[in-house]
C-alpha cells in the first residue's frame, strides 16, 4: 500500500488552475521526485499535501488516514516533515536550538508539567537532546552546533534545515529544491544522504528538484507537471523521454 496517496488534487486561486486533478502515489521506502518548469504547480502539489492550504477538490491520504486539509502542525504530527525553496530557519537562534524545534511532534508533557519541572519534563527534555544530537553528528554539524544561524555559509544551512526535519523523525520527507544553491560537491552529498536515509533510516522522500543529475541518480519514480497537470510519470529516464516533457522543456521543433 502507498504510504502517501493524492486523488484528483485540484487548486484553483480565482480565475487560476494551480493544480489539475493531480494523483500521486509515492511508495514506503522510496524516493519520489517531481519536476517542472517555474510555475508548473510543483510548490502549490507539496503545499497542499502538508497543510499549508486545503485543496479546492481531492483527497489527501498518508498512511491509510485521510489528511486532506489538515493544519501543518497536525500533519507534522502525523508523520509528514517538510523543508523549504527559500531557507526558514531562526536566524537568531543557535544549530542546537533550531533543531530542537522539530522535536515538537513529540512532546508529551503540558504546560502544568514543565512549570513544576516534573520528572517527565526532564525525561523528554534528554531525550530530545539525544535525538537531536543523534542527527547533528549524522549530518556532521558538530562544529556549528553553538554557532547563531545567522552568517552561516548557504550550504551549512541547506544542512540545518534538513536536519530539523529529521529531528521530527518522519515516516515522510518532503524536500523543496534540496540542491538549489549547493556546489557540484555539495549536491554530490545531499545524493548518498538520500538514498542513506531510505536504506538505513527507514525514511520516504516526495522531493521538488530541478537538477535533472540528482534526480536521476536517486530517484525511484518521477512525476513531471505543467502548467498545474501531471504531464509524465514513470522512471527519471522514461520521464525524460517522454514526447510531452520533451515539448515543455525543450519546444516541439526539439522534440
């Protein structure tokens, strides 16, 4: 069974058809990607599977429970962690304490609790910490674990962001451009991560990328959208092929 399924998504912002009756299955255990040009409804496809709006019509299923416009916060909980095209990080605040913020799924303890200090909140304060440290040696964010977020080299903090979202510990990870801005070397080590995180952490991937390399070396499935409609779906190379992407990306006379 899928672990995350959309059926016949759709989004309309006024007079605009964002996303055209949109399905997507992305199988436990896989890395799924999806491309397209600016504009082809990419972003709106991952905005409204994590909850940053409710479709205009379809459904939304995670795990065999229907999450169609549920909160974020809510889908968070679920299981579903996400990152961003632009970088959302507390500048202000330090590696450590920006990673501590996806430990939020797991919070137990109330507010009654944490004002008494109970033992509770002691043991969940530690074991957050040890589950956040976990992710900083694997993300090898040692060095910076003390350092404000603020005048952090772009890529350090492609990998502080990442690392939040792990901390979350999904059953789901949505990644917006995850290579955007990385050098050659860098995309090269966000690729062994992704397939480590499936192999080995037990992870799913829905990923948003546009460098075709990456996508290809890592990706299981790959749907290719336009203009708001699923255009391709099927294998990198098979998607690369295809007439219809060939015509989007490169005109009819190319393809």
């Amino acid at each position: 069974m899928s672990l995350l399924r959309t059926e016949r998504i759709s989004k309309s912002f006024g007079g605009v058809h964002a996303l055209k009756s949109i399905d997507l299955s992305v199988e436990r255990g896989h890395i799924h990607a999806i491309i397209g040009t600016n504009g082809a409804g990419k972003t709106t496809l991952i905005n409204a599977i994590s909850g940053f709006f409710a479709p205009s019509s379809g459904r939304v299923t995670f795990d065999g429970r229907d999450i169609t416009g549920l909160a974020p916060d809510r889908v968070a909980r679920a299981g579903i962690a996400r990152t961003f095209q632009n970088i959302e990080l507390f500048e202000h605040a330090t590696v450590l304490e920006n990673l501590l913020l996806g430990r939020y799924r797991h919070r137990r303890v109330n507010l009654v609790q944490e004002m008494l200090f109970l033992p509770a909140v002691r043991r969940e304060a530690l074991a957050d910490r040890a589950a956040v440290e976990e992710v900083i040696d694997y993300l090898e964010l040692g060095q910076w674990r003390d350092h404000v977020v603020a005048g952090l080299a772009y890529g350090v903090r492609k990998q502080i962001e990442l690392g939040r979202a792990l901390a979350l510990q999904p059953d789901l990870l949505i990644l917006d451009e995850p290579a955007s801005g990385l050098t050659p070397e860098e995309t090269g080590e966000l690729a062994y991560l992704l397939t480590d995180m499936v192999r080995h952490r037990n992870m799913t991937i829905l990923m948003i990328e546009h460098d075709m390399g990456l996508v290809g070396g890592v990706a299981d499935r790959v749907l290719a959208m336009n203009t708001g409609a699923a255009i391709a779906e099927g294998t990198a190379a098979e998607v690369q092929s295809h007439p219809d992407v060939l015509d989007c990306y490169l005109g009819t006379q190319a393809a």
